[in-house]
C-alpha cells in the first residue's frame, strides 16, 4: 500500500503544488480585500469563511456571495478565482486518470491488491506455481473440494483466464516469475497457513528453482513438482523434494498396466479422478506388435514399459540424428502411408501416436484407421485447446500431460491414504481388482467414487473416539449406517484400514474399531457428509451404534425423565 501511495504522490507532485499554490493565493486574496457588512461597515473574512467559499467556487458548487454581498472588488478576486481553479482541477483530474492507467501504476496497485488477498487467508492453502493445462485443471479440482489455493503465472492472459473461471471460491492469483523467490513471498510462501507449493511450469529449470527455494525458507513444507526430463527429476530428489511427477512415465506406466492388468488399470482411473468425474470404461489393450510413432522423451518411457511386458514394438522416428532411435526403427513422421506400411501397419494390434505436434499426432491416426481399421489407438494430446479434435478421433486411450499430472497431484494431496493403496493393489493382482470395482460401480452410479480419509481420533471423529473409549464395540460396518435409519446403508465402503504399521486392504465389515485407525474410504459424496456428521455428532453415533436415539438438551431429558 506505501508502494501504490508513493507512486501515486510522486506522479501527482506538480498538480498538487499547482493546487496548493491557487488555494493559498485565492484564500489570502479574500482575506485581504475589504469587503462591506450589512450595516455598511468595512468588513474583513477570516481564513476559514474564504477558504470556504473558495471550495464551494472551486468545485462549482456556487452557493452565493456569503456571508456578506460582495463588492466590486471581492467579485473581481472571484472570477479569477473561478477561472484559476477550475482549470487547476480540470488539469489535476486529468493528471489522476492518466496516474492511474500508468502500466508501472496498474502492476503495483494489482500486487498490492493481492498481497492485501493472500494475507486476508484464514485456512490452508497450496501454492501453485503455474497456470497452464496442469494448473487449470488441478486448481479447479481443488477449489471443487473446498481447498484454497494460490497461484502465480508468468503469463498475464493465463492470470486473466484464472479471473474469469467461475470457480466456487477467489482464488488470488499474480503475474510473476516464479524463479523470483521475492514473488513466491508475494504469494504466502511464507503465509502460516500454507501447506504445501506445487510447481508445475513448463520448464524443469523453474520447478527446480521453486523446488530450491521451498526448501530452504519453508523446510517442512510439502513440495510437489512436474519433471519432464530424468535429469530433473533427480536433481529434485538430491534435496528432498517429496513428490516429483513425470507425466511421460506415469502414463507409459498405466498403460503398460491395462496389457497385463485391465481391471487395476480402471481401479487406478477411478481413484483418482477429479471430483464429479464421469465414470472411465474399461479398456483392453490388445497383446503384440504394436507401432510407436515418436521417440522424444515421451516415446521412450512408452517403449520402455512396453518392453518391460515383453510387447514388440516398431519405432517410427523423422530424427533419429537426435533422438538415438534404436536399430530397426523406420525413419519418417508417421503421417504417410507408405511408412507406416514400412513399419509393418497391417500386422500391427496397436500404435502410439506420440509426437509433440497434436496435427502430426492426428494425421497419424487418420492415417492408421484407413490402412488398418482394428489398431488399438492411443495419441498424445499436447494442447488443451484441441481436446474437441482429439475427442473426435475417437481413440481408444489418449494421453494429456496436464490430465495426468493433476489427477495425481489431486490424490496426493487430498487423500495421502490413497498412494499407499494403490500400491497395495498392485499386489492384489486383476481378479481382486475386477470384484472390487464391481463392488463401487454398484455403489457410486455415474460419477467417479469420492475418496477421503477418516482418522479415529478427538479432533477428526470425536463421537466415534469418545464411543470406543467409553468401551462401545465399533466395525467398520457401523460407520456405513444411515444415521436417519440404521437399518438402511449409505454407498460406501473402506478401501484401506491403517492400524500402526499393520495395513488392511478393503477391511471386513465385521472387523472392530480401535482409537487411532486411520481409514481410507471411497462412496458417494452424500456418503462423505454423512459420515462426516455421524463422527462428529454424538447421539447420531450412539443411535447408529445401539439403535435408540437418546435425547439432547436439558428440556427433551426432562420430558424423558417424566416419562420414565
């Protein structure tokens, strides 16, 4: 606020001195011209009874000649009064408005604006370095779910854009380098209430330096940062970052998942998707040759994973002086006939468009469909505003960086449970997967499950904890019952049961509740509010648990007591 007021002082230095100067000289000149009472005696104005109609002359109020009929003499000193003032303020008001379009003005009143918004936070909040594909989605997931967040872009048109998403709460935003550690100031790196900041810039270089800074002003803070080279991405686990996010390897990951393991595959979609989410269908990606066309660095991690499944695939690279393709592959883009017929297309099950051109990568599979319409077909999409082309390919997988990216960070961030799970279920094998999802998809309808935490402790269910301290037997059954009839059940179930260092996945209904459990659940979201009320509130707690509803406040225990 001192930086917009000394701005604004220093711009409007000549207009205020020019203003100072005619209302000193048009007072004093009222003060020392005579003037005549109503009695026809000479009469002189004080300071304020001619300050006071030089403010009323000057605005262009006109009152009058007051106290007093003005002599000829005072009505002289009046109109240059008029002519001298009111040209001063014309040139004054002038002088504010060009003050207040002034580029350097605007920037310092926005970050003060800002920093005003950031600093008026009372709840936890993540700070989100980057507002592009990722950003969008990850910010409007959160906001969704009644997460606060922060987020500061280099680009102005990604900040306006921010402004005019109809989002269910503000979310502050600023332009700034976020390589700038002043700016990440700026935007609450230090606030109390941050938890954690997120880095997700296009450049490795500036998620490191985010990454750098975090941990050395906000050490405990959680740091989660997109890596799109190797490199990068081990720099940023030197010092400990806690989450590091190569969108390039976790897709080529769950796809090599659906080869092998297509029920795990939709149980992975499913659990983290973004709130309000339509329901993915499963896929089943066919076992052979398979064509990759692009070997950048999304190539490779793909042709990695797949050799990994003991799955043949043919590259087909236009720069292989760059990208070191290995012995057999085809060289050309892909988007001619000819070489992927040299590749083999009519033999092929599958093929992986995976350029960094979205026209190449929808050429490609054009092409593909007219030579061999049964492939498998899998694209990468690499900006968002073509989603409407890509949805029109109709692929049968498709892979957008920013989708990957904040799908993952979203269950990171919101059910920290939920990682520990899903590595759990890798283990469990596809036919566990399969009876599971048949499980949710006969509870949750057409939307993706929502997934939440539930700890059994005084401060996150103080109903339930207070039940099994006072010795009350709890299953996880219990916490299912609808607390308007326990006979009813709301659609839910536990996932995971942490109890110390012991991990139970998808726990028995049967199975007791102790203090301290920590339980990952998965359902409606009117399941969630419900339960979220039956661990708070106390007699609907005892009503699920005994089956009496027992009353509240002094008056309903009084007519109880009569009763009785």
């Amino acid at each position: 606020m001192n930086n917009v007021l000394y701005l604004l002082l220093r711009r409007l230095r000549t207009p205020l001195i020019l203003l100072i100067t005619v209302y000193a000289v048009t007072v004093l000149g009222f003060v020392l011209i005579p003037g005549v009472d109503d009695k026809g005696q000479p009469w002189h104005m004080g300071f304020f009874h001619a300050f006071y109609v030089v403010s009323y002359t000057a605005t262009t109020i006109g009152f009058g000649e007051l106290p007093y009929v003005f002599t000829d003499g005072q009505r002289m000193w009046l109109t240059f009064t008029i002519y001298a003032s009111v040209v001063t303020w014309v040139y004054s008001i002038g002088s504010v408005l060009t003050a207040v379009q002034d580029p350097a003005f605007r920037v310092v009143r926005i970050e003060n604006a800002f920093a005003r918004a950031v600093r008026r936070i009372r709840e936890p909040f993540y700070l989100v370095c980057g507002y592009g594909d990722t950003g969008t989605l990850l910010v409007r997931a959160l906001a969704e779910s009644g997460i606060q967040a922060v987020v500061i872009d280099i680009d102005q048109e990604r900040v306006n854009a921010l402004e005019l998403e109809e989002l269910p709460m503000v979310v502050p935003a600023l332009r700034g380098d976020a390589l700038n550690p002043s700016n990440l100031q700026w935007a609450g790196l230090m606030h109390r209430h941050c938890l954690g900041v997120i880095a997700l810039t296009n450049h490795d270089a500036a998620n490191l330096k985010v990454a750098i800074t975090a941990r050395l002003l906000r050490p405990r803070l959680v740091t989660i940062c997109r890596a799109d080279t190797q490199g990068a991405a081990n720099n940023m686990a030197s010092f400990g970052t806690e989450h590091i996010i190569n969108a390039f390897n976790t897709f080529a990951g769950r796809l090599a998942m659906a080869l092998h393991a297509p029920g795990l595959y939709l149980l992975f979609e499913w659990m983290t998707a973004a709130p309000h989410e339509p329901l993915r269908e499963p896929i089943f990606p066919p076992v052979g040759r398979w064509i990759l066309c692009g070997y950048g660095r999304f190539g490779k991690a793909v042709h990695a994973r797949l050799a990994r499944e003991g799955v043949v695939a043919t590259i087909v690279e236009a720069d292989p002086a760059r990208t070191q393709p290995p012995q057999g592959s085809v060289i050309g883009r892909g988007t001619e006939a000819e070489t992927l017929q040299q590749a083999g297309i009519e033999q092929a099950v599958g093929i992986v468009a995976g350029t960094d051109n979205d026209a190449n990568n929808l050429s490609i599979i054009m092409t593909a469909r007219e030579l061999n319409p049964l492939l498998f077909m899998v694209a990468r999409q690499n900006e968002q505003n073509n989603a409407l082309l890509f949805n029109a390919a109709k692929l049968d997988l498709l892979m957008q960086r920013g989708n990957v990216i904040a799908h993952k960070i979203f269950a990171l961030l919101t059910t920290p449970l939920l990682t520990e799970f899903l590595d759990l279920a890798k283990r469990q094998g596809n036919a566990w997967a399969n009876q599971l999802l048949s499980r949710l998809g006969g509870i949750i309808g057409d939307e993706a499950p929502e997934t939440w935490g539930l700890a059994i402790t005084p401060a996150e269910a103080p109903a339930i904890y207070a039940g099994l301290a006072a010795g009350k037997p709890v299953v996880v059954g219990d916490l299912w019952r609808d607390p308007r009839n326990r006979e009813e059940r709301l659609p839910g179930i536990a996932l995971l049961l942490k109890r110390d260092e012991e991990e139970i996945v998808v726990p028995d209904e049967a199975m007791p509740l102790v203090r301290g459990d920590r339980l990952l659940l998965a359902g409606r979201i009117e399941a969630r509010r419900q339960l979220s009320w039956i661990a708070r509130n106390h007699n609907s707690f005892a009503y699920l648990v005994t089956g009496r509803e027992r009353p509240s406040g002094y008056v309903w225990e009084y007519f109880v007591g009569l009763r009785k």
